[in-house]
C-alpha cells in the first residue's frame, strides 16, 4: 500500500502546534496566572502559551460538540415527544501513568466551566474505582494496581450508566494518593452536572476475559468525547522517576504515605526503585493494556520531552 492510500485510510486528521493554535479563533483565555499556579501539576509546567495554543483551541472544539450533542438530543426528544432529564456530556481522558492526564483533566475542567453554557463541571478520577488495597492484597493483586483486574469495573459502570440515565445525584468512592487507598466513607457527589470529566489510565480499554465473550458494553461506550495524552515510553519514564522523587520532599514526609519509607532511602535508591517499579508494572500496563487503546481516542496529544504538546491527531467524524 503506498504512502497516499495509506493516509487515505488514517482515520485522523493530523496538525501541527502551530495549526492547532490558529483553531482557537477569538476564544479568550480567562484564567489568571494565580488560577494555573493551582493547576499545574507538582513537577509539570503548563506555561500560559501552552493553555494558549494547545487547550483554548481544544476547549472551542468542546464547546461546539456539546452545543450540537444538546441540539440532537433536542432532535430526538422532539420526536419522542417527551422531555428526559438533563444528561452530562462525559469526555474519557486516558494515557500512562505520568503522561500528565490530571493537569490535563484539571485544565479542561477549569476552561470548559467558563463556557456560559457549561457551568457545571466536574471531574472525577478512576482510581476511585480501584479495589480497596486490602482486597488486592487478599486476591494477590498488589503487584497489578492499575491492570484492569485491579477496577471494580462493575461499579465504574453503574456509576456512568446513573450519570447518562440523567440521575440527579450520582456519587463516586475517593481516593488518596497520600494512603495510595480508598477512603472509607468519602464520596464525590455530583449533582446535574452539565460535563463530566473522567481521567484514569483504564478509561479507554475493552479487557476480554479467557473463554469469554467479549463485554457488549464498556466504559468507554458512556463517552462523548474521549482523549489519549501520548508521550515516549522513555520520556514517560523519566517524568515517573523525576515525579517520585520530587513527591520524596514534599507529600512523602507526611508519616501517613504508603510511601513514607523512601524519605528514609538516598536520592539515588529512590530513583532506583521508582525504575523498578516503572519497568515491573508501569511499563507492563503501558504496553500490554493503556497504549493499545490510543486508537479508540476522538483525539490524541502527543507530547515532547518538556510535557510540550507537538502534535494534534483528531479523528475524523
């Protein structure tokens, strides 16, 4: 096949930074310097120049899905004859351990809820959806916190199916990531909101079971509109092992963290267990599980070694 039939088959359209930029038009940016200082990530920069050029133009795009999602459900309800409740435009954000989802979810999170039309937005993480650690521990899963046996996927589906249903009160488990476990009795209650985000490593993947059919509904089927952030498995490493060890001298001194022990650890056997810990389980997942679905995404952001976003791959309708 040559290179011309090849793109003819490519189901995403590809830009440019540059290309991508122009696409935010007039949208204006009304976040303040103070608002992005709260979310940014702990060691990943998100310069106004990146919101600028990379998010305005992705919040735009946003914007007008959930204008034409609202006018088609218009459409239908017109038809049926019957008013339904109000249901939320939910955007799957996806990719690796450390490629920078949750400032990425946060940031749209922070743009689309100055939309006028959208001023409920929430976002909800799927680590919440991780079996608590002691029921790991007992089916011998520690070692795979992440994998999709790992999700109480069951949950996270009943959770999507209330929110699309037009529930007036949904509610999702926390979780800390100074415990690295569930938080007993705390809930994320959403009420009627009008997008909801959800950001996780597990959003975009159809896990199969051995002798089994395939599930005919996944979680990614509740989605509207879903996005991979994309990085080296190289870059993606090294922003692990850089994260780790600047949480070492932050969060890491509270004695309540399951990781506590390693402010006890030289600088240099930090790193080293974060490489390990990278190569025995992130990688794992990465290759066997979270990269294969990067073509299920609506949109792909692929980043350069400075978490820089270089190139745009948007699918096409």
């Amino acid at each position: 096949m040559d290179a011309t039939a090849e793109r003819e088959l490519d189901p995403y359209v590809d830009f440019t930074r540059e290309e991508w930029s122009r696409l935010r038009a007039s949208t204006p940016l009304l976040l303040t310097e103070d608002d992005l200082a709260a979310l940014r990530g702990l060691d990943e920069p998100m310069p106004i120049r990146e919101v600028e050029e990379v998010y305005l133009p992705l919040s735009r795009l946003l914007n007008l899905r959930v204008a034409a999602t609202r006018e088609l459900h218009a459409v239908t309800e017109t038809f049926l004859g019957h008013l339904h409740a109000g249901v939320p435009y939910v955007i799957g954000v996806a990719g690796s351990v450390a490629a920078g989802k949750s400032t990425i979810a946060r940031m749209l999170q922070a743009l689309l809820a100055r939309w006028p039309a959208h001023p409920r937005v929430d976002l909800v993480t799927t680590d919440g959806f991780l079996f608590p650690n002691a029921t790991l521990e007992a089916r011998g899963l520690m070692s795979r916190k992440g994998f999709p046996e790992s999700y109480d996927v069951r949950a996270l589906m009943h959770f999507l199916a209330q929110l699309k249903a037009g529930a007036p009160e949904v509610r999702a488990p926390r979780y800390s990531h100074l415990t690295y476990d569930i938080m007993p009795g705390e809930e994320l209650i959403l009420r009627s909101p009008d997008i909801v985000i959800v950001e996780g490593v597990n959003v975009l993947q159809t896990p199969g079971r051995r002798g089994k059919a395939e599930p005919t509904v996944v979680v990614s089927d509740f989605f509207d509109f879903s996005i991979y952030v994309d990085a080296t498995e190289a870059d993606l490493e090294r922003w692990y092992v850089d994260r780790l060890l600047l949480l070492r001298e932050t969060s890491l001194a509270d004695p309540r963290s399951y990781f506590h022990f390693l402010t006890q650890n030289t600088e240099d056997a930090t790193a080293d267990f974060a490489r390990s810990i990278w190569a025995q389980i992130n990688l794992v997942n990465l290759r066997e599980n979270i990269a294969p679905t990067r073509g299920r995404a609506h949109l792909v952001l692929e980043k350069g070694a400075d978490h820089a976003v270089q190139r745009v791959r948007l699918r096409k309708l």
